[in-house]
C-alpha cells in the first residue's frame, strides 16, 4: 500500500496553553517552539495573538526565529483578530492565519446569538479577508461535530470558494466516537470536490477518544492532525502528539501513513514541556511516562530478560527515552551526566558542566542514585532553565556510555522525593528504570 504523508500540526502553544496551569512566557514558549522544530512538526500553532500582548509577542517572536514549519495564528472571525494575527505573523517564512467560527445550533443560538444564516456569510467574509492577507488560510467550525451535517457542508463549501486551503474539523467538545467521525470526514471528503483542500482533525479528549478519533479519521481521509506534546488542552485536553505519531510507527503495517516527526525527539519534547510548564506526566501516560517503559511484575521482567519483545512493542530509544540503565551515582562520571543532561533537554558547555558536576557530586554522595527530577532541580538552582535547548539525536552516545558506566536494577523508580542537597542520606532511594 502506498504511503500517504500527515501533516502534524502541533497546537501546544495554542489549544495546549489554555489547559490550567500550563500558560508559557514568551521565552518559554520560544523555548519549546525550538523544540517542536527538532521534533519535525510540520505546523507550529503559536497562540491567539488578539487574545493577550504576551501571545502577540510569542506568535511574533516564533514567526520570525522558526523558519522550516509553518507557523499559524488563530483568529475569531472577525477583522480585528484577522488584522492582529497578521501583524504578529507577517514576519513569518510560511505564515498562516487560522480562522474560526461556531457552526452548531447550540453554539449559535446561546453563546453567538446569530442565525445559520449570519453565520455562513460571517465565515465567507471572515476567510476573504484572511485570504486578501495571507496566501495560507485555515478554517474550523468550532463544535463541528455537533453541527447539522448539511449546514456544516455549505460554511465548508463557503469558506473554499473564499480561500480557505485547510478545512480542520474539530470534535470541541470531545463528544464524537470513532466510527462517526469517519463517517463524517468521509461525508466532507466527498462533497468538497478541490482535492486542493486538506481535510484535518482536531479532537479533544473529552471521552479518552482524541487519538482514536484522529486515526480513524486518518483512515477515511484526513491528512493533518492537530495535536499537542503530552495531551494538553481545554479540559481533558487535546490528542497527544506522542501517541499518534508512535501508533503511526509500531503500526506501520495497518496505518499507511508516515510523518516527518522525528520520534527520538519525543521523550525530550515531552520531558522540556513537563519542565516548563511544571506539570508532571502522568506516570501512566503512553510513550512518555515514566511507567511507560517500566516492568514490575517477576513473569514480566523474566519475559524482558529472555527477550524485550516479549513485553514492549517499541523500544524506549525510539521514541527518545534514555537507556534504562545508564543510571547516574557517585561512580558516574561527567561524560554520562552530560548526556543525561541533554536527554532532559539541557545543553551545556564544559564550564557550566563542571559547576553542575560539582554539585552532582556532593547529591550523589548523600543519596544512592540520582533521578532525573532532582537533576532538573540541580540544573535549575545552578542554572535556571530558560535557555537550554536539547541537541537532535543523543540516544547512541547515551547507549555508548551507558555500556561503560551503567548500573542496573530490576526495580521500578519509587515516587518522587524532594531533591535533599543538605539532608542525610536516605536509604529508600531506588534507581530509575526504564525497561529492564
Ligand atoms: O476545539 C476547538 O474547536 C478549537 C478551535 C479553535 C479549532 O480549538
Ligand atoms: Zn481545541
């Protein structure tokens, strides 16, 4: 079967800032932006400049520094937000202007307070204009999924004829379920003839759906998905990149499909936006937890020693998780510190890693092993973490090193303890391991 390309689009910066606690600065968001690149996103929704100066600035700032991905802007269908999109991304190398507008009876009757009919003309008008600014227009009828079908197929018919390129199908509200939403891309693919446009999703996770939606709308003709780094989103969040991308992969056989996402890169991505954001991945989350890639039980780790496929349908290197057993103590050495360091997403040169070194010395000497979460808090008590960028592929030299100063442990981590610079050393500490 001929393999058909994906678009990833990475809304992170965008649909993924407005979860609780997950706002970003405009370093921050410069920081991650960096980040996606590596990852090899092929659109970086960057924010909703209208919606505040900071988002102006961090939509301006990843336009002009970031310039192999796309870069979108999202804008109400309106001038004002339009116009404000546009200055914030006119400095872009692919700039494109993502234009909303709620198309369901419910969104239109009580929170828009407009007919179908207004509605319809509102989203012609508002794409013209974006067209008349940027070459690359992007439309989406918010709560499509909870739209009258035919009235949803005129706005989309609509909003071609004035230049949209993308018609992204969002499933707001996470309500839609597999089999129906490929019923209903299959139902657009067909009505809009232009085989111009690129049908995309966008789907939230309301119902723990958002990946399996996505696929399945990959499946009848979807050919861009919105996602974001670790799920984030409104509410129970947006389809996780991570996931989507490593089903992609490991099920190469019945998704004929590929991306340009640079799977190594995952883990990093994940780890640097948990960093940031301070928002812990779950330990259970798919690809990028820290259970991910852990095996507990006796007939499990007796299965992994015999053979790893036993128990794990990829490799924790493919998708960028650090040797499991490149386990850092007072006998490891700079060399492995400062992979592991750039495995959590920070580069450093020989000064600052000597300054870091010295400090890993005095920990590693007062507990038993050092995890990656107090290295994250040593790195920024010496450091800060604003402008750390991790480097692109480090999983051979880490296996490499890990051949020299590894040791290993048949046991998962223990839960996180404070990182205890000054205190006694505590016999409870386990090594960190992913795989076996
Ligand atoms: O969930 C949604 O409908 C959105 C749109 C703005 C695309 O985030
Ligand atoms: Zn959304």
């Amino acid at each position: 079967m001929e393999s058909a390309r994906i678009t990833m689009f990475d809304t992170t910066l965008r649909d993924g800032e407005q979860s609780p606690g997950c706002s970003m600065n405009v370093q921050e968001k410069l920081r991650l932006a960096h980040q996606l690149d590596r990852l090899g996103v092929d659109v970086i929704e960057a924010g909703f400049p209208i919606a505040s100066e900071g988002d102006f600035a961090a939509v301006q700032a990843i336009a002009a520094t970031i310039r192999r991905p796309t870069i979108a802007a999202l804008a109400r269908a309106c001038r004002p937000d339009i116009e404000r999109a546009w200055q914030a991304l006119k400095g872009a190398e692919k700039p494109r202007i993502h234009v909303f507008l709620a198309t369901s009876d419910i969104h239109l009757r009580y929170k828009l307070k407009i007919s179908r009919e207004e509605c319809l003309q509102q989203a012609e008008d508002a794409v013209r204009f974006a067209k008349s600014l940027c070459a690359d227009v992007e439309f989406s009828p918010e709560d499509a999924t909870r739209t009258e079908p035919e009235f949803l197929c005129q706005v989309l018919e609509a909003v071609v004829e004035a230049g949209a390129s993308t018609l992204n199908i969002p499933d707001t509200v996470g309500y839609t379920i597999p089999t129906e939403f490929a019923a209903l891309i299959s139902m657009i693919r067909q009505r809009i003839k232009n085989e111009k446009v690129m049908i995309s999703t966008h789907c939230h996770n309301d119902l723990g759906l958002a990946v399996a939606n996505s696929l399945a709308a990959v499946e009848a003709g979807a050919r861009q998905i919105e996602c974001t780094i670790n799920g984030i989103g409104e509410r129970a969040g947006n389809a996780s990149l991570e996931e989507i991308a490593a089903a992609l992969r490991v099920r190469a056989d019945r998704y004929p499909y590929h991306t340009g996402i640079v799977t190594e890169q995952l883990f990093p991505a994940s780890q640097m936006l948990s960093d940031i954001t301070k928002v812990p991945v779950q330990p259970n989350k798919a690809i990028t937890g820290r259970n991910a890639f852990a095996h507990e039980a006796g007939i499990h780790q007796d299965g992994m020693l015999k053979n790893p496929l036993t128990y794990e349908i990829m490799t924790p290197q493919s998708v960028g998780v650090p040797d499991s057993k490149l386990v850092l103590g007072k006998h490891s050495g700079r060399h492995a510190l400062g992979l592991r360091c750039e495995q959590l997403g920070h580069q450093f040169d020989r000064r600052e890693l000597d300054e870091i070194y010295r400090k890993f010395v005095v920990l590693a000497d007062k507990i038993k092993h050092v995890q990656d979460h107090h290295l994250l808090e040593l790195i920024e008590h010496t450091h800060g973490s604003s402008r750390r960028i991790p480097p692109a592929h480090v999983d051979a030299r880490a296996t490499a090193a890990a051949a020299v100063e590894a040791r290993s442990t048949n046991f998962p981590e223990l839960p996180s303890t404070p990182l205890p610079l000054s205190s006694e050393h505590q016999p409870d500490q386990e090594d960190y391991l992913w795989g076996v």
